[in-house]
C-alpha cells in the first residue's frame, strides 16, 4: 500500500471514528440531560455534585478542537482524562467510606494508598505525555484541502504498562473492601429475613462495573504506544474516549433516580447519593398475606 492510500484510509477511519464518538457522547448526554437539570442544577451542590460534573465534563468528553494543529490541546486532553480517572477514584473511596459506615480508619487507609496514585499520574503525564520527546503531534497533509494530525509516539509501551499496574492493584483493593462488606450485609440481612439494601448491591455493583472500566482504560492507555494497525487503533481509541465518559456519569446519576423514588427518614447533603444507607433505621409496617386476610407486624424498616 503507497503512503497516499495509508494517509486515505488512516483519514477515513479518523473520520468515522471521530463521528461515532461524538454522536454517542451527545446521544447519551441527551437521554440524562432532564434528569441532570433535576438533580443538578435545580439542587444544592454537594461534594458528590463536583465530582460529577468532573466526569461528566472534565473527562474529555466536551472540548474545542482548533483548525491548526496543537499539541497544547493534545496534552490538556490527557492530562484531563487523567483527572477524571482519579475523580472516579475518588467516589469509589467516599462510597467506601459510606459503606463502612463512616469510618475514619478506611478513609484514611484509602487515601493514603490513593496520593501515592496520584502522583503516579502526575509523573506519568509529565514523563508519557508532556514531552516533546516521548509523544508529538504531526499533521499529515493529503492535499491543499485534505489534512489530519496524527500521534508519533517515540517511546515504547512498557513505561505505560509498568506505571498501570500499582493503578490495577489499587482498584483490585477498593473492588475487594466493596465485596468484603457486600458479603457482611448480605449475611445480615439474611439473619434477620430481610431483603438487602438497594443501594448496598447498587454500589458494590458500580464499584466493579468502575474497576473493569479503569482496568480497561489502563490496558488500552498502555497498548496506545504500541505499533498498531490503524484499525486496531482507532477501535482502541474509540472505547477509550466514549466508555468511561458515558458511563461514570450515567452511574451517578441512576443512584440519585433511585434515591428519589425513595422514602427517605433523614436526608443527607454530604452522603446523597448513598442517603438510605447513611439514614437512621425506623419502624414501618410490614404485611404479611395470607388466605382470607393479612397481617400487620412493625418490623426495623431496611435503610
């Protein structure tokens, strides 16, 4: 194949690529945009609120791209994607914390072990992306009127690989804490023949959609400085910039649609998306059926 139809259809797949991307992220920002009025911007901000418009916004999902080549907006875009990494990082711990029932021990555990984290990617964007002779932005010019930027990567992969691995282990430890006391309340719950919390099984079950979503991102940020085939890159590349985005916000915003379908006996701003879990038990009735009639027996209502 001649450089000219190695440019055409690196052009192409670019092309298609850049349209799915952009038509998935606007095709789901517009399925949540009512609920994220309500329980956005038609509500009082609280920590989880940041958090969320981190994600949602800061992740590189809404950017400007200008007509001339910049590596200037090639490295904000990483280091942005970045920082929505360890936001999602960070509402997996303050969920923890929530779960263990506010406990100042694994917080402090969690964010010890999470800096150390954050200073890898700090290093890591410093070392893999913010210099010129690692990673640079070249633009491919097919005609006058036909052009494209494309990445040289001058390093291999193994910096990237090696600095994803303390990441997976982190979040192999934060997925495991979130089984540990899945695997606690379930006993419980079923001593006392209740039904589990929702919003327990909803959490833990986040926490693990969220660590095969960052194992994902780790292996394919890794396998980016690899010589691929423009196929396998740009398929690469579109999972890695509609996946994450999409769903990390989506998951926040589905525990606050449950929540307000709930009746909640105390509300919490700090803890609102994990509200039922941090509210005080109360009594409510509970009916049992039975063949000509039914039964009301008070019993500690499930938070």
């Amino acid at each position: 194949m001649s450089g000219l139809e190695e440019s055409l259809r690196a052009l192409d797949w670019n092309n298609n690529v850049s349209v799915a991307i952009i038509t998935l992220i606007s095709y789901e920002y517009m399925l949540q945009f009512d609920k994220e009025v309500t329980f956005v911007w038609e509500r009082q901000w609280s920590v989880m609120t940041y958090l969320y418009l981190v994600v949602r916004y800061f992740g590189g999902g809404l950017f400007y791209i200008p007509e001339a080549v910049s590596y200037g907006m090639f490295v904000f875009m990483k280091w942005s994607f970045s920082a929505y990494l360890c936001s999602a990082e960070v509402i997996l711990i303050w969920r923890l914390y929530v779960l263990y029932n506010q406990s100042k021990l694994i917080l402090y555990v969690l964010l010890g072990l999470f800096l150390p984290i954050v200073a890898l990617y700090i290093g890591m964007d410093i070392f893999l992306w913010s210099r010129p002779s690692a990673i640079s932005v070249k633009e491919i010019i097919i005609t006058p009127n036909m052009k494209y930027c494309t990445v040289v990567h001058r390093i291999g992969p193994m910096p990237a690989i090696y600095a994803s691995i303390p990441v997976i282990c982190y979040d192999i430890f934060l997925v495991v804490l979130a089984i540990i006391v899945l695997g606690k309340h379930l006993k419980e719950r079923k001593g006392l023949k209740m039904k589990p919390n929702t919003y327990v099984v909803m959490i833990v079950r986040y926490h693990v959609i969220y660590f095969v979503l960052n194992l994902a991102s780790q292996i394919f940020m890794a396998i980016l400085w690899a010589h691929l085939s423009t196929a396998v890159l740009n398929l690469v590349l579109l999972f890695k910039n509609t996946a994450p985005l999409i769903i990390a916000p989506h998951l926040i915003i589905s525990i606050w649609d449950t929540h307000a379908n709930e009746n909640c006996v105390h509300v919490s701003t700090t803890f609102e998306d994990c509200v039922c879990w941090t509210s005080p038990p109360a009594l409510e009735p509970d009916i049992d059926f039975h063949e000509g009639g039914s039964r009301v027996r008070s019993i500690l209502a499930p938070n």
